[in-house]
C-alpha cells in the first residue's frame, strides 16, 4: 500500500512541464521527492517504475509490478471520470 500511495501522490509530478506522455519526468522528479523525504530505498525502484509506466503509450509489459497496474488502470479510470471531462474540456478549447 505504501508503494502505491506514494506512486498516486508523485504519478503526474511532470505533467507540469508541458509534456504529453510525462511518465519519465515525473519519474525524475519523483526520485527527488522520495530522497528527500527518507522513502525506503528497497520501495522506490517499484514506485518509480509505476510512476515512469503509468502512461498509455508505454508497453504493457514494462509495468510489471501489481502496482503498477493499479495505478495505471486508476489513473486512466480517473480520466474518464467527472475530472476527466473537465481535464478534457479545459484542454482542448
């Protein structure tokens, strides 16, 4: 669970920078986070490939982990959902 709590929390950490598959930059700044705030080391190999996984594009395969399925159906999930829509509304004016 902790895996998977810190992966929902940093998952979309590098959409902020303009990009639309942002998994691997979101993995870069994620690693920063877990550094900074003592996250186990022998967990954040796993949270970090689910969050560099997590966009659709990726080949299913390289998600591996069960937490990285989760998120990954969660997260897309989440887009079809009320915020979904207003994410899609607001980006394609």
């Amino acid at each position: 669970m902790e895996i998977l709590v810190a992966a929902v929390f940093l998952h979309d950490i590098g959409r902020h920078y303009g990009l639309e598959f942002h998994g691997p930059e979101s993995e870069k700044h994620a690693k920063k986070v877990l550094e900074k705030i003592g996250f186990p080391e022998e967990k954040r190999g796993v949270v970090l490939r689910a969050i560099r996984t997590h966009d659709y594009q990726t080949n299913p395969a390289e998600r591996g982990s069960l937490e990285a399925k989760i998120l990954y159906d969660a997260d897309k999930l989440d887009a079809f959902g009320d915020i979904g829509i207003k994410r899609n509304l607001i980006n394609n004016r």
